[in-house]
C-alpha cells in the first residue's frame, strides 16, 4: 500500500474498524472509503456489488462483523452464522470481481477447538470440536479463512486472514446483553459503585447513554432497580452484588483493539499470502493470530477492574451459567517473528478502557 492507495474500511464503526481507520490516517493514509449501515448492507448481494463496481478500492480490511459475548452467541445463533456468512461471501467475493490487490480479513479465535491444547497455534485449526456457545460464530470465521485460502489457490487473490484474541478499547459495546466479558464488567461495576454510593445522577446519566431494555435515565428508580437487579447488579440489605457468569476460573487474553490495529495494518503493509504458506501441496492455516500470549482469569479481571474503578461490594460467581471454553490464550510467534509486539498491557488498558467511557457517557 502507499499513501494515496484507495482502501476500504468494512465495518468502521465498529470496535476493529474505528481502530483501523484511526491508524490509517495516522500514517498518512488519506484515500479511505468506508460506509455507514444505513448507506451499505453488507448481507446485501446487490449493494455489495454496485459499492465494489462504483468504488474500486485497491486494498479491504473486512473488519464488519456481528459480535456478541457468550449470551448474545448462545441466544442468537442463527443471526450470527448468517451475518457474518452474508457480509463475508458478498466483501470476498466483490473484491475478486473487481480486482482489489489485497484484503485482510479478520476472524477470531475462537475458532480454534474447545480443548485445544494451549497456546493455540494456528495449526490447531480444524482439529476438534469447537465450543458449543460460540459455534455458529466460529464456523462463519473458519468459513471466511477457507474462502480466502480457496480465492487465493483458484484465482490468485492476495487475501490475508488474521484471528485476534479478545479485543477491547475504544468504541467497545457496553450493551449488558450483548457485550463481551470485558466492557460487560467495566459497565456493571461502574453501576455497582454509583448504586452504593446512592448516586442517581450517574446512574440516571449511563442509562441516558446506552438504556437497558428500553429503560433509560427517565424511568422511576423502582424500575431501575428492577431491570439492574436482572443483570447481576443487586442491592441486597444496601449492599451491592455483582453476579458474574460461571466460576471466575476461565482463563482469557486481552488485546487493546489499537494494538490490533497497528498490528493488521502492519501485516497488510509487509506480508503477502504468498509469504503465509508453508507447504504448496496442501494449503491449509495461512492465517495469524494478533495477540499478546499474556492470559488473566475472569475472577481476577474482575478484581482489577474493582480495584480501578473503586467498587467496594462484591462479586458472586454463578456456576449455573457456562464458562465457555476453559483456557484460550494464542500462541503469537508467527506474528513475532515479523518483528510486531503489542504496547499496551490488561492494567494500564483497563484504566484507558475506563476513562474512555467515562467521557464518552
């Protein structure tokens, strides 16, 4: 890529493609396209095709996707495997057609196998079952990887596949429903400290933000308690509970979504598929893993996040909800070897993490 290269940004709303976007232009990258939901439906064929025949852009970063934690993958499975097929086939696709130089697409890593012994490689793929929870998802992504990996075999498409680990940072979802583990926390703890401190001013102010269930900060404090009692944020005998699903036990890595960024534009800019093949005879697991291969458990996130936030109640683990997959930490050679290293660590990232949102309510 050079500076006056068109590139498409899918997807750069969201927590990957705002990264990405801010990256770019950091670097000097100042032909960019990218477009809203309501000006693009990527699950659309025939949208797709007139953005890719109209545009032209020379490079993609497919960072569009439908995400969730473990409830909204669990509970939604239908959308997820769909969307994120749909969005996948129509940008891949698109981008053959119309000759785009080079895509980057970019996964999870989840689709490595439930008991995938740890640090997960990238040969693990496809070499046992995957999570039940989260299945629908990581069958979109693998998909996604092979449809690369085909385009590149039968048609000689530079398309590039990368699968970061659990991403976080600015732009995050908060939605109690639907976010992962990490914003999930940072937002019921913050409610948990504004309820012990009787601040109704705060509380009042997130719900404006972002409401739960259709209750914002104009409903009666009887309902407020009502829908954050249903999300494990719990005044019992005026002190504060957090529930947290499953035992704390799991262990996770966290990566700051602009460390993510700086490390998929760092790929685009030196490595080409070509250079992610191993063996010619059998093209399989071109793709690399963006991570740290620093892991923490849930139990202890949730302490620091305590900690930095400065929450006093306490936390109840409810063994009755799924874990999800025990361990899942990357092994991040591959991308080592290319010279890339993360920057920012799980302590200072919670705190920016936190401090983002604050302004941002």
């Amino acid at each position: 890529m050079n500076k006056d290269s068109k590139i498409y940004i899918a997807g750069h709303r969201g927590l990957v493609g705002s990264a990405i976007l801010k990256n770019l232009k950091s670097k000097g990258y100042h032909n960019l396209v990218f477009k809203t939901h309501d000006e693009l439906d990527l699950t659309d064929t025939l949208q797709v095709a007139s953005f890719f025949k109209k545009e032209k852009p020379e490079y993609v970063f497919l960072a569009a996707a439908k995400v969730g934690g473990i409830v909204a993958n669990n509970v939604y499975r239908a959308d997820f495997i769909y969307d994120n097929l749909m969005i996948q086939n129509n940008v891949i696709h698109q981008s053959y057609k119309n000759g785009v130089k080079k895509l980057l697409f970019l996964g999870s890593t989840c689709i490595y196998p439930k008991n995938a012994p740890q640090p997960m490689l990238e040969d693990y793929l496809l070499t046992d079952v995957l999570e039940y929870t989260n299945e629908p998802y990581a069958i979109a992504k693998i998909a996604g990887i092979k449809m690369c990996e085909s385009y590149n075999i039968q048609y000689d498409s530079n398309f590039i596949s990368v699968m970061p680990t659990n991403l976080y940072g600015p732009n995050d979802n908060f939605d109690l429903e639907k976010s992962h583990v990490l914003p999930a926390l940072v937002r019921k703890i913050h409610l948990g400290k504004s309820l012990e401190n009787d601040n109704w001013d705060a509380i009042r102010k997130d719900l404006y933000h972002l409401p739960i269930e259709k209750t914002d900060g104009n409903a009666s404090k009887e309902k407020i308690l009502l829908v954050l009692n249903k999300h494990g944020i719990k005044k019992i005998d005026n002190k504060i509970s957090i529930e947290i699903w499953g035992s704390g036990k799991p262990m996770r890595e966290f990566l700051w979504s602009e460390d993510m960024a700086d490390a998929s534009v760092f790929i685009m800019e030196n490595r080409d598929f070509k250079d992610c093949i191993e063996d010619i005879k059998e093209i399989r697991n071109s793709h690399i893993n963006i991570g740290t291969g620093v892991d923490i458990s849930i139990k202890d996130l949730a302490y620091l996040i305590k900690k930095e936030i400065g929450f006093k109640g306490g936390f109840y683990f409810n063994i009755e909800k799924p874990d999800g997959t025990i361990k899942k930490l990357t092994d991040v050679s591959k991308l080592s070897s290319l010279g890339w290293v993360y920057r920012m660590g799980i302590k200072e990232g919670v705190s920016a993490l936190y401090n983002w949102y604050l302004k941002k309510k």
